[in-house]
C-alpha cells in the first residue's frame, strides 16, 4: 500500500492542471465578449460550458473546491511543492510571488525560464490517494483488532469485520481458484489489497462532497501504478515453465517458435494495458455521465418553466439511476480487477 502510494504521488505530477484555469478562461472569455458588445452577464444561461464543468471536476487542481458562499469560492489551498535551486514551498495563488507560473497545460514552470522544476506538489488527487490509503490502513486495523480479542471460532464476527471478513473471503477463495493451493497463500495479500483499495476509491469517487470527489482511479496514472505491480509480479515470480511457453514453445513447431515467442510477449506487454484502460475508462466514463445529467438542469433553465422543470425532473431521476448504477460499476471493475490479476498469475504459476 505505502509503495502504491509512493510511486502513484510521483507519476501524479505529470498529469496534474494548474489552479482555476478552467475558471480563469471562462472569465477571459466573458470580458471577451463584452469588448465585442455582447450582452453576457457572469451566471447566466449562456455561460454554462458543459465541457469546460466536466473536465474542471474529473481533473485534478492545486487546490480542492469545497463550494461557494455568497459568491466566494470556499476550498483548501494545498501546497505546491518545487525542487528548483533549493525548496520551495508556495500556494497556487502565490505561485507569481514565488517566481513560478502556469504553462498552456496548467503545469508550473519557472517564470523567467519557462522551464519545469522538479514538482512533487500536494494537488487535489495527490491529497485523496493519501486520505484513502489512511482509510483502508484504519478499517484493517480495527478489522485486525476484533479478531485479536475475540474467537472467530465461537463468536461470529458484527458490523465491520463481519463486512471484512465478506469481502476478504470472497478474494481469498478468487486467489485459491485461480492461482492453485499450493502458491495462493503468498499472493491473496496483494489481491486483497488491490481490490479493497479500488473499491473504497471508487466509491470515494461517487461522494460529491469533500472528502470524496476525487477521480483518482479515474486517473490513468493511477490505474497504471497498480497495473505495473500486477505485471511485476506476475513476471518477476512466473515459474520456468511460464518462461519456457512464452520464449519457446515446445507444442508448437520449431519454424513459429520465434514467432509466437514475439506474440506471447507481446501479449504479456499489453496485459497491463488492459487492466489500466478498463479501470480508468469505465470509472471515468460514469462520472462524466453523472455530471452530463446534472449539467442538462442548467442548460435548460432558460427555455422557460415548463419545459425546464421538466427536463430538471428526467435529470434527477437519470441522475440517481446512474448513480446507482455507478454504484455497481464501482464494485465490478474493483471484482474484475482482482479477478484478471489473479488468473494472470495463476498462468504464470502454472506448473
């Protein structure tokens, strides 16, 4: 969990936009249209960009947006962080101050050099991967703790262990199924570990309010850190058998050895890529779709009462079907997840 933590914080930063960009074009655009004469007032109708409110809540930002009281937003700043001639440690309102500013692609860079510093920033996404990872270390904590001063075998487990225990299980079993008796053991840890992490973030995820919201494993620098520990460990522990079938395989003739050999490591490359895609897109896909949903009450609003409070009505009633629906995603693509690790090692610990 620590090492996910680790390198997920570090590739994080290649992806992450900068502070109230999507705000501050929407703010030029508006002083834009009033040099040309147009009458567009701030809040209006006409100013709601769907694209521009999706993407400014799937992406990540220096800072977290809580909401807006009587006109001002309210959010916690988070450290930007920027190894450059020494440490330094800002805001994203006083990164000018600081010597720094924001590139086309949100990104700091050094003002005067327009060159990227080494940035290990506390951004939006960064702050909700060491939230849930704190989260999940708790509840297995307090799980391990019932066990501890009580017998399982004459005390049937209550509350959180008894939902633990559910789900622990069922992984468990998946490992024994999948992998064999005699090698599931050492890699039901990790599977147990995967699962629940991506569980409690996809429903952390759904949360609309801090601390939920974050679209972390709808980011695919996320998805792709637990993607690469699922082929590293399906490739770094394969038995010789797995090796000897992937490089050189005796059921085939010998003029498509060479051949195969390149297709099965082909194949094993694109294992990885698989499980990232399917993670990110289908998690990224339902929060776009929510956020569509809610998006059409707005957009609505100026056709007049009727047919507005109309529409408004469809949305809330799509909207809470899909997120129900979410829901259930939430928990498949964490089974799916597991469940495809599981049988990638099974394969390489066929014997």
């Amino acid at each position: 969990m620590i090492l996910t933590l680790l390198i997920s914080f570090l590739l994080l930063q290649a992806v992450m936009p900068g502070p109230d960009r999507v705000s501050d074009e929407i703010a030029d655009q508006v002083g834009n249209d009033e040099e040309v004469g147009n009458d567009v007032e701030v809040g209006s109708e006409e100013d709601v960009n769907v694209s521009e409110i999706i993407f400014e809540h799937i992406g990540d930002e220096y800072e977290w947006h809580i909401t807006e009281w009587k006109g001002k937003p309210i959010a916690i700043p988070l450290p930007c962080i920027v190894i450059d001639n020494g440490i330094h440690v800002f805001t994203a309102h006083h990164a000018a101050e600081n010597g720094y500013a924001f590139n086309e692609n949100g990104k700091l860079v050094n003002a005067d050099t327009g060159k990227r510093p080494f940035d290990i920033s506390i951004t939006k996404n960064v702050l909700s991967l060491m939230m849930s990872s704190l989260l999940l270390l708790i509840v297995v904590l307090i799980t391990a703790r019932w066990y501890k001063k009580h017998d399982s075998l004459k005390e049937a487990p209550t509350g959180l262990a008894n939902a633990m225990e559910s789900l622990i299980k069922m992984v468990d079993e998946m490992a024994l199924e999948n992998i064999g008796e005699k090698d599931y053991r050492k890699y039901s840890p990790y599977l147990c570990m995967a699962f629940l992490w991506i569980l409690l973030n996809n429903f952390m995820g759904i949360i609309p309010f801090f601390p939920g919201g974050a679209n972390l494993t709808g980011n695919i620098a996320i998805t792709l850190v637990l993607a690469l520990f699922t082929f590293f460990t399906v490739n770094l522990t394969g038995s010789k058998h797995y090796y000897k079938e992937m490089l050189w395989n005796p059921d085939s003739p010998v003029f498509l050895r060479p051949i195969m050999a390149v297709i099965e490591v082909f194949s094993a490359i694109m294992k990885p890529v698989s499980l990232t895609v399917r993670l990110f897109a289908n998690m990224l896909a339902g929060h776009i779709m929510i956020l569509c949903m809610v998006c059409i009450i707005f957009i609505m609003a100026k056709y007049g009462p009727a047919l507005s409070g109309g529409m408004t009505a469809v949305s809330v009633i799509f909207g809470v079907f899909l997120d129900a629906l979410e829901c259930l995603v939430a928990f498949v693509q964490a089974y799916v997840f597991t469940t495809l690790s599981s049988i990638y090692i099974g394969l390489a610990r066929s014997h």
